[in-house]
C-alpha cells in the first residue's frame, strides 16, 4: 500500500485528515502530515520530510500531497521525488484524498491519475451548476 503524506503550513494537513477521518468513518493507516515550520532552517526541514519518507515507505512509495507549489516545502520535497517512487501532487483538496484513500492499492502511476480526477472533479462553481440543471443540462 502507498504511503501518505500531506505536507503543508502549520494545521493544514491535521484538518484535511480529520476531515476525510469524518467522512469515511475513521483513519486509514499510512497517513501523516508534516507541517512545515517557517523558523526552521531549509536544511532541517529536508531532514523532517526524508525522516517522514522513510518511515511511510513500507516497499510501495510514499505520494505527497501539497498545499502549495513552489512554496519552501514543496520546493525541498520536488528535490526528493523518485519517479514512481516518491512523487508530489500540489494543489490538494479533500475531494483529492478521498479519492487517494480509496484507490491507494493501485500503482503509482494510477493512483496518481486518479488523485488528479478527484482533486478537479471536487472543484465545482456552483452557480453555474445550478444553472446548468435549471437548463435541462
């Protein structure tokens, strides 16, 4: 099984897991959160997520799930992305990890396309929806 991890700022990981925890009815196993604290050195930082890493990886790789691409975490973590392996998907939405969680007994690359349809198909303009079904849509 493919191990978890939410990187993100400070309580944003611990709320998307709780709140997936509410939804399907508990927490699965394999799935952290490492909040990234700002007053760390990058060094230090780069030493917390490998720790993280080596202790999700049971022999199937890890997927991160950011917040934000291009921030500080997300820049340490790029540099530790092993194709297949340990990869990174930025812009995580609830949506995203309950579709992770339910599928995370394919391969990477599947897992990561179905984290990809979760996390697009939970953003929704609901305006436009309901326009859409008033139309007959």
């Amino acid at each position: 099984m493919i191990g978890l991890l939410i990187l993100g700022h400070k309580g944003f990981g611990a709320s998307l897991i709780e709140a997936a925890g509410h939804t399907i009815g508990g927490l699965p196993p394999r799935l952290e959160t490492l909040d990234m604290d700002y007053r760390e050195p990058p060094e230090r930082l780069r030493e917390s997520l490998e720790a993280r890493l080596r202790t999700l990886d049971e022999g199937d790789g890890v997927l991160i799930l950011a917040d934000i691409y291009g921030a500080t975490h997300t820049n340490i973590a790029c540099r530790l992305v092993q194709r297949g392996r340990i990869e990174l998907i930025a812009g995580v939405n609830l949506p995203m990890l309950l579709k992770v969680l339910n599928y995370r007994g394919l391969p990477m690359d599947d897992l990561i396309n179905k984290a990809l349809s979760g996390g697009y198909g939970g953003i929704v303009c609901a305006g436009s929806t309901a326009a859409l079904k008033e139309a007959g849509r």
